[in-house]
C-alpha cells in the first residue's frame, strides 16, 4: 500500500509527465475530437445514426438541383462554348471520353448532363486552347434510347456501336463482363478516332473538379506518368484511411506522427503557458508520434489529404489502389495496352475490371499503375446505371 501511495505521489502529480500525457489524452480523445469531428462524414466520431440519413439527403437535394439547371443549360439551345466540342481535333494532347448508358433509376440526377456541362466550362480554362478534347461513348444497348446521350449530341460527338454489336453485347454472360466490353469499346474508339497523346475515361457519374485539368497537366508533365499503365483519379473517400492494407500509407502515417512529434517537442522550450514537462527525449518522441498517428486516423485522412488542393504539385502520386475505375488516366498508348488486358480477361463478381487491372499491372514485368490524392472527380452516381439500387441511397 505505501508502494502505491509513493508511486501516486511521483508520477500523479501535475509536474509529472506521465500525468500531463494522461490529462492531454483524455481531454483529446474524449472531448476535443468528439466535439469537433462528430458531423464530419469520414471521421471515426461521425454520429452515424444522428446524421447519415439527414447528410445524405442533402446531398442527393443539391445533385437533384445540378441535373435540373444542367437540363435546362443542355435545352435551352446550343451554348456556343459547348458546340465547339463537336468538331474534334486530330492528336490531341488529351482526350476525355465519357461512358455513359441509360439509367432506369435516377434518371431526374442527369448525371451524365452535370459532367458534361462542368467539362464545357473548365475544359476553356488552358489560355487560348481548350484543356482537351471531349468525346461521348454512349455504350447502350437495350432497347430505349439515352435521353441524355441523345440530348448531347449537337453539342459533342458521341460514338455508338452498331445494331449488331448492341445486340451481341446484350447477349454477355454477366454484368461485370458487359461492363468490361463497354469499357473496352470506348478505350478504342476513342484511340482510333482521334489518336490522343493521353486519353481519360470518366464514367458518367465522376464530376470533375475545378482543377481538374491543371492537376492532370502537371501529372503528364512528372517522369513516372512515361512509364505507368494507369493513374487512377478516384477512390473512394470511405477507403482512404491510415489504417489500410496499403503499405505506403503506414509509411505516411508514421511519418507525420515523427514530423508533427518533433515540431512540438522543439518548440515547447519557447513556448510553454501549461508548464508541461516533456523533452526531446525517446519516451516522450514515441508518446507524442503515437499521439499524432492516432489524432489524424480518428479525425480522417480524407480531411488532411484536402490540404493539398492548395497546389497542383502538392497532389500525392502513391502505388494504385484496386477498387474503382470512375476515372482513369492513361497516358502515351497504355490505353490500348489496357484494352488487350481486358480483352484477354473474363470478368465476374469478385473479378470486375478495376481488379482485373490490378493484378495485370502487378504481375506483368515491366507495368506499373498509380493513384493520385486526393480525389479529382466526386462519386456523384447514388443511382447505379447496372447494379441494384437501394429505396433510399446513403453517404455511406
């Protein structure tokens, strides 16, 4: 008993450093991030059963406004800075082509026509020339027509297959596999018509960002985009975290713990009003790394990967993730050695396309693939074009 009590009289007092660690770790991890991060969407403390419903909601209300207003731009006649895309130019620099195919749920969103008119308005922002040429690859083959697709059509070139490959596509075995070839249709036409230094492939849910074009300009202009297979633009915000099978990221993640451990320890000498106690020292270098490593995973990488928007040149360029291909960059002709992969390959549930580029870019001597962060394009598609769909699409 007396043991205890000299133990409590030399580390539990305000002096002790194990008692300010302790006291900063409470109030912290209980109170301060609690507070801050429990409507942030990503963030380990987001009231889910409080605000998912109501979140999601909005979101859906405000892209239900975007399809309604790009609608209306699309009907309202032709805006002559969309009706240049329908004249394209032979090699280009880059080529943007969208897939699209006709949705049976959600039609009202217009997604297809929100990428569209962002793509018109942003792609006008690279000086005298426009940022990329745009073409739309309508990859329908039931027996309705795109509306959408159909309603670009005097604004953009929009490439379709024939009856008889839309009649032989219908017959694939499985969506995945349906999928896959609609891919592939695009990837090669979009290089046959055009023949592009650089080809892009959006899907027609992914929403480009404002500095879209200048991020992937300054990507093309790096020496790893000479010899990758890919660069991915997008994954999903719900898998961005430290805590990830990604080897890359455990480096990140220390690293920022190390980097944001030492700047406290430095400048605690000159200013310290609580009068804590720690020093430079290994134990004390080893609290406060873990410290910092577990504050940025309980807030949410996302938010800290946002800080880079700031720069194009700040953008993260990491090994590819596998999930999701809404947007792809393909620089040089890797397209077209990404078509023949596909080709070569039989997709089905647990063995889509994104996974299929996965292992081939591992496991062929000579290819690699990346992934840029934080995202260039939003997820804007809460309705599937071909899988299920929920009564009420959520956030998460």
């Amino acid at each position: 008993m007396r043991q205890w009590k000299v133990f409590f009289s030399q580390h539990m007092r305000w002096s002790s450093a194990l008692t300010q660690a302790l006291t900063l770790s409470v109030i912290t991890f209980c109170v301060v991030l609690p507070l801050c991060c429990h409507r942030l969407l990503y963030s380990y403390y987001f009231f889910r059963f409080t605000y998912l419903n109501s979140m999601s909601d909005e979101v859906l209300q405000k892209s239900l406004e975007r399809g309604q207003d790009a609608l209306h731009f699309w009907q309202s006649g032709s805006p002559m800075e969309s009706a240049r895309f329908s004249d394209v130019a032979q090699n280009p620099e880059l080529l943007v082509t969208v897939v699209t195919a006709r949705r049976n749920e959600g039609r009202d969103f217009h997604y297809l026509l929100q990428v569209m008119q962002q793509l018109s308005r942003i792609a006008g922002g690279c000086g005298g020339q426009r940022c990329a040429e745009v073409l739309l690859c309508d990859v329908e083959s039931g027996p309705e027509e795109n509306q959408d697709a159909k309603l670009l059509e005097g604004h953009f070139k929009v490439i379709r297959r024939s009856s008889q490959e839309q009649q032989a596509n219908r017959e694939s075995p499985n969506t995945f596999e349906r999928e896959k070839r609609d891919y592939v249709f695009c990837l090669r036409q979009g290089w046959e018509l055009v023949k592009p230094k650089n080809m892009i492939l959006l899907e027609d849910d992914a929403l480009p960002g404002e500095d879209f074009f200048r991020v992937v300009k300054d990507l093309l202009s790096r020496r790893f985009a000479l010899h990758t297979l890919y660069i991915k633009l997008y994954h999903p915000e719900r898998l961005q975290r430290y805590w990830n099978p990604e080897p890359y990221r455990i480096l990140e993640w220390v690293g920022l713990g190390l980097v944001g451990a030492t700047a406290l320890l430095l400048s605690i000498p000159y200013c310290n009003p609580g009068s804590l106690s720690f020093t430079l020292s290994a134990n004390h270098l080893v609290f406060f790394t873990l410290y910092f490593m577990v504050t940025a995973e309980l807030i949410g990488r996302h938010y800290l990967l946002e800080v880079r928007r700031i720069s194009p040149q700040l953008y993260a360029v990491s090994p590819a993730t596998e999930c999701c291909t809404p947007a792809m960059l393909f620089p040089g002709n890797a397209s077209l050695r990404v078509a023949d992969f596909l080709d070569g390959s039989f997709c089905y549930k647990g063995n889509a396309k994104d996974t299929v580029l996965y292992r081939k870019a591992r496991t062929t001597p000579g290819e690699r693939a990346h992934s840029v962060e934080p995202n260039l394009v939003t997820h804007i598609g809460a309705y599937s074009s071909v899988r299920p769909n929920p009564l009420r699409p959520k956030l998460l």
